[in-house]
C-alpha cells in the first residue's frame, strides 16, 4: 500500500474499524426467507470489529436457543425472534428497531 499522506502509519491495517458504542449503532431487525423458505431473524447495520459482531451473534443465538451466523455485517439468527431480538438489544442501549414488512 502506499499513501501520500505525512505520519501515514503502515503498520495499521487500513480496513480495521473502531467498533461503535450501544448507543451508536443503529440497528435493523428484518425477518427474511432463505434457502427452502426458512424464516431467519436478521440484524443489520452493525459498525465495527468482526471479533464484537460474533460476540453479539454468539449472544443472540444463546437468548434464542438457535442456530444463526454472522457474516458481510449482517447477523442470521434461526426462526422468527424479532421481539425478543428486539427487547435484548434495547436492554443492551443499543438504537435497534424492526424494519421491512
């Protein structure tokens, strides 16, 4: 990589992001079909590290009693969860609501 830029420092991958606080983040619930029509809870809108976006699936898979992934910034949770999704990362002071239809 180069830069132009003066005290560019090289050795900080430029990809890596500071992950927002609670409050910051606005996150989006939406309730998606995938594969062979399988209701998935998705989060979107997380802003930060890979690491604290697992941290939070890792959580929400836990409250849901399911199977889910996180990847592409976006959380997968099993079934249909949106409340309890919901009600969690509001006690969490996360900005979170439900969206789509």
């Amino acid at each position: 990589m180069y830069s132009t830029a003066d005290g560019f420092d090289y050795s900080r991958p430029v990809s890596e992001t500071e992950t927002l606080q609670n409050q910051q983040q606005d996150l989006r619930i939406f309730l998606d079909r995938k594969g062979g029509g399988k209701l998935v809870s998705r989060i979107a809108g997380f802003k930060g590290r890979r690491e604290d976006m697992e941290e939070l699936a890792s959580a929400l898979k836990k409250l849901c009693g399911g199977g889910g992934s996180a990847k592409d910034f976006e959380i997968l949770i099993q079934g249909d969860h949106r409340d309890k999704i919901l009600k969690f990362l509001l006690d969490k002071k996360y900005r979170a609501k439900k969206a789509g239809g």
